[in-house]
C-alpha cells in the first residue's frame, strides 16, 4: 500500500448515547502503516440537546483529542434533530490538520492508537444519540 493507493477503513460505531454522558473508543490501525482521517459523520437517531455546549464528535490521539476531528452535533440551544445528520471530510473542510490549503496534513503515525471521543453536550437537560462513522486511509 502507499499515499496513491491506501487501504481505507471504515469504523462504526452505532447506536451511540453521548448526548448527556461522554464516551471513548480506540482504534488501532493496520499494524506498520500511517493514517490520515478521511471523513467523519455521525446520523442522529435522537435529537442532540444541550443549552450550554453541543455535544461532539472528536478523533484525535492522547494528550491531543481533537488533533484529526472536532464535529459539533449542532451548536449551543440547537442541537441535530434525529433523522440529520452531520459530517466533515478531508475534502470539502472540518478536519482539523487536513485542510489542503494549510498543510502539512496531520497523520496517524504507525502504531499510535486513535482516540474517538464522543463528548457529551451540557447544560439544560442534555441528551442525543448518533450512529458515528469514521474512515480512515491507511498507507
């Protein structure tokens, strides 16, 4: 595998209720090889709420949790409804350290575990459920 031609990955992680209460994943890429996150999205299957922050989801690494990824579900008092959803991508913008007009570009260096932080919103009575999908090329 190289840059041209990388093995891209796609992690789900449905079903997820990070609306009132924070949750943490890993991911361990292919054993030797570099990543960059391609894109992210997360569908709403029950309305993020939240007066005093929206919830998010973030891809990053230990001691840099937002490094690749910091997607709001929505803003402070105006969450995603269920049945939207919301994404970021590597090309049309959202990913912190993969914007092409500001490179370099952030990669996952080989053997590093990725953290997937699904935050939890405040405020108010916070709630919200989202199927969260990440891929990630491989090289």
């Amino acid at each position: 595998m190289s840059y041209d031609n990388p093995e891209r990955i796609s992690y789900s992680f449905p079903a997820e209720a990070f609306g009132a209460a924070t949750i943490t994943k890993y991911i361990q890429g292919p054993k030797g090889k570099r990543g960059r996150v391609r894109h992210v999205s997360a569908s709403a299957t029950v309305s993020f709420v939240g007066t005093n922050s929206a919830a998010a989801v973030q891809v990053g690494v230990a001691g840099a949790l937002t490094q690749f990824a910091n997607m709001p579900m929505g803003a402070a008092g105006a969450g995603t409804p269920a049945g939207s959803s919301v994404q970021a991508s590597d090309y049309a913008s959202g990913l912190t350290g993969s914007n092409p007009q500001a490179l370099p570009f952030s990669y996952i260096n080989a053997g590093q575990q990725v953290v997937v932080t699904l935050l939890a919103a405040t405020g108010g009575v916070p709630a919200g459920a989202a199927d969260v999908y990440i891929e990630i090329d491989w090289f």
